[in-house]
C-alpha cells in the first residue's frame, strides 16, 4: 500500500522513543495483536519508527495504528496516508509512558504535560528614512515576505490618537476601542504578502500537529518611538492575536547575546516584592500578593515553588536578598517614575519614611547571571481618585524599563503599559502563574490569562494592557 511508505517519517517527526512505546500499548489494546516496543528492532526514533510502520503493514493494521496516531496527537493531516482529518478543537494526550528503554511499564508512571510547541512567525520593523514610514519583513519556516513599499503609521491620524487615549484611560475603555485600534494595526502590520504569509504558516504548522505561531514582533531600536504602540490589540483577518492560544504574540528583542531557553529546575524560587513609601500615594497591593500566593499555594505544598516575601522592600534589602538567594522570578508590585534623563525605574522604600528609585542600570547590575529568567513589573492601582497621572507615569516608568532590560541579558520581562485595575489584576496574575506552574510556556501562559482576564471582565479591554517583552527563542519557563 503505497500511501503507507513514509509514515514512518511523520512517526519519527512528532514522537519520542517513549511516544513510539504509547503507540504500541494502545495500538495493542486496539487490535489485540501482540505487539511490543522492546521486540521493534533498533534504538533510535528512525528504526522503531520504520519497524513500526512495517509491523502494521504485515499484520494489516495500519488502518488501526492510523487511529491510533490520531487520538494522541489529533491535530495533525493525516489524510495523505488514507487516515483521518486533522481536529483542531481537541488537544495533544501526554504520551510519556514513565517507563525507559530498560525498564517494564510502570501503572503509576505519571505521564508528562504534553510540551507546547510553536513555529516562529517574526515580523521586523525598520525605519525607511521617512518618517512615520517603516519597512516590514517577515519570516517564517514557510518563507519570507514584505511590504514592499515602505509601511506608514497613522500617529498623526485623529482616529488612532483617539484610540490610543481611550484605551489608556481605563476608566472609559470600551472593547469597541480595542477592535477599532485592532484594524488600524492589522492594516499597518499585515500587508498583503505578509497576511498571505501569515495564513500559510499558521495551516501549515496546525497541519505538523503544532500548537500555533509565536508572533514575534522585531522593532528596531532607531524606531523606538513604536514601542509605545499598544501592539497587543492587533489582529489578524478574523481574530485578536493575543486572545487566540494558536498565535501568541511576543515583543521579541533578539540582542548581541546568545538566546537560551528560560527553563530553570525545580523548586522555583519566586521573590514577591513590593514598595509604599509613604510619600507616595498608598497603594492596594495585597490583592495582588493573594492572587499569587493563591495561584501557587498546591505548588507551594508540593515543594515545586518556594515564594520568598519582601515588603516595603529597599535598596539595601534588594541587593541583599538578590545576591545571597537570587530568584527565578522577580515580582515587583508598586510606584515606577520617569527619570528626567530618559527611562524608567521603580520607586523603593529608602527607610525614612520616602522613596528612592532604582533605574535600569543598577536592576540590570543586580540581575545579571544565569539565575534570574522573568521579571514582572506591575504598576499596582491606588486606591486614591486623584493620582490618575502618577498611575499612568508608573506605566510608562515600566514600559521603558522592560525593554532596557530585556537589551541588558534578561531572557523575559512581563510589564502593563496602561494601569491594570485590581479588579483586572487579580484575575491576570492568578490565570498567569498556574499556566506557568503547569509547565506551560511564557506566551502561553500570558495568552490563557488574558482570555480568562477578557472573559471575566467583558465590558472592559484590560488584557491587552499587560506586555511581554521577551528574547528566548521559546517561552518555555521552567520544565
């Protein structure tokens, strides 16, 4: 049966030595015909998977082990080789049977979380030498595409300056401010060849049995005037990015220095950090501490996660307990200010009733190394009616301070570029650290929190307010 010749290929493609042992076990328990991992001839991936397309073959049940295929990993076109369609709507099953090479089947074995896996879909902004222009390319395992002529931003436009307010100012955001601005943005950043490119890649990687594309967007630091652009409400030609699981997307900051994947061991060790000077206007953080410690608490119990407090947290106390214990994560939860050169920086606690701040420099100087992998910054909301622009300077403080920092060495920082209400914070803290502490990816985990955030709270945009900057070539954050 000539449609059968290379299916071991796409066998050997999407499965490990133990995923080619789960489809023995249910390929068996299917069929009833005795069939064993150990007895497939060879020890790499390519031969168990050729001795197992040739089993079925001579025992007429490659039908069956088609099935069987589809069941663990549904998502994937299997039609070529006479089995079923792929099924978008149902997720991988784990296929880590706990068992290795020499050793029998364990019936308690804990199967892994099935690992997220994305294709890469990277959009680079440059500048044309015009401004307001910008030349646009895209990349992807499927090809590249561009613009062609360069790309102009409407900052000048009424509408998107109208926009653009609305949104910042929480108070008044509407969602049909975010599906207005989300066309202005799709228009400016999907281009004909782009969006073609786009859908091709998106198709072609559900076909694979992937999760999706990670669209990562690229601005260059000459157009550093974008970065205020609230790229999270963009979409696509049917749906927002940052609300669909399939495309994530990413403010990718590739710098002079070696990627690497943010995974750290276990336990994960996370430092809950917060300020209230007291010249200040009084912040309500706690909110914000109980969705985190709640999100976490079954991980805490199980010694995977180790969350070490800080209140009213110094200079003095900062470097200390950074630099005997650094942390996997960093949450900062307080004010943030502009400085008057340029940049932002997070407003301590200096021990006599004030505050003090801290800039990009000296944070980049204390989390330098290997240890450090996420930094959170979240302008917490005040409970006062009257420090609408101190909030908003927090925001930017932020904004400005996450990407100096990802351009530093840090491999992913999380911060808002509008004010996250608590009412919006709770709800995105809570969703984000139990996707993180289920295995899940960076992006991901910030894709599921903002769905949930956008579900519960349907008359109001807030989850496009939270950014994340990152430049690991995957988000995966800890295994």
């Amino acid at each position: 049966m000539n449609e059968y010749r290379h299916l071991y290929s796409l066998i050997e493609d999407v499965f490990d030595l133990d995923g080619i042992r789960t489809l023995c076990i249910e390929l068996k328990f299917e069929t009833g015909v005795d069939i064993s991992f150990e007895n497939l001839a060879g020890d790499t991936i390519r031969r168990k998977s050729q001795e197992l397309q040739e089993f079925a073959r001579r025992n007429g049940i490659t039908p069956e082990l088609l099935q069987v295929i589809h069941s663990l990993k549904p998502r994937i076109d299997l039609t070529k080789f006479g089995g079923p369609e792929p099924d978008l709507s149902k997720p991988d099953r784990p296929t880590n049977t706990g068992a290795s090479s020499g050793e029998a089947d364990s019936a308690d074995a804990k199967p892994e979380i099935p690992q997220t896996v994305y294709d890469n879909f990277d959009i680079t902004i440059r500048p044309s030498g015009t401004p307001n222009a910008y030349r646009l390319e895209a990349e992807s395992p499927n090809g590249e595409a561009s613009a062609g002529l360069p790309q102009v931003f409407p900052f000048e436009d009424d509408d998107y300056q109208y926009l653009a307010k609305s949104l910042r100012d929480v108070q008044i955001s509407e969602p049909k401010f975010a599906n207005d601005m989300g066309e202005i943005l799709r228009k400016f950043l999907f281009p004909g060849p782009i969006q073609e490119l786009f859908t091709t890649t998106l198709n072609v990687s559900r076909a694979k049995g992937k999760d999706g594309i990670r669209v990562r967007i690229n601005i260059n630091q000459e157009s550093s005037e974008l970065y205020q652009v609230p790229w999270e409400y963009c979409r696509d030609d049917k749906s927002f990015l940052s609300l669909n699981a399939d495309t994530p997307l990413v403010r990718y900051m590739p710098t002079n220095r070696a990627p690497a994947p943010i995974s750290v061991p276990y336990p994960v060790k996370i430092l809950l950090a917060w300020a209230n000077p007291e010249d200040l206007d009084k912040l309500d953080v706690q909110s914000e501490i109980d969705a985190v410690k709640g999100a976490l608490a079954q991980f805490v119990d199980e010694g995977k996660v180790v969350i070490d407090e800080l209140p009213n947290v110094s200079p003095t106390t900062l470097v200390s307990k950074v630099r005997q214990n650094p942390p996997h994560i960093f949450h900062f939860i307080g004010h943030g200010a502009l400085l008057p050169r340029g940049g932002g920086a997070l407003a301590l606690d200096n021990g006599r009733k004030s505050h003090v701040m801290l800039d990009g420099d000296r944070m980049l100087r204390l989390f330098q190394g290997d240890d450090t992998k996420l930094i959170i910054l979240s302008a917490c909301q005040s409970g006062a009616t009257s420090d609408k622009a101190e909030k908003s300077s927090s925001a930017q403080a932020f904004m400005g301070l996450a990407p100096k920092l990802v351009w530093g060495g840090l491999p992913a920082v999380v911060a808002m570029q509008y004010d996250l209400p608590n009412i919006a914070a709770q709800p995105f803290m809570q969703t984000l650290y139990e996707f993180l502490a289920l295995g899940k990816p960076l992006d991901t985990a910030v894709t599921e929190a903002r769905i949930g955030l956008d579900f519960n709270i349907l008359e109001s945009p807030y989850w496009g307010i939270p950014v994340l900057f990152m430049r690991s070539p995957d988000g995966n954050i800890w295994v």
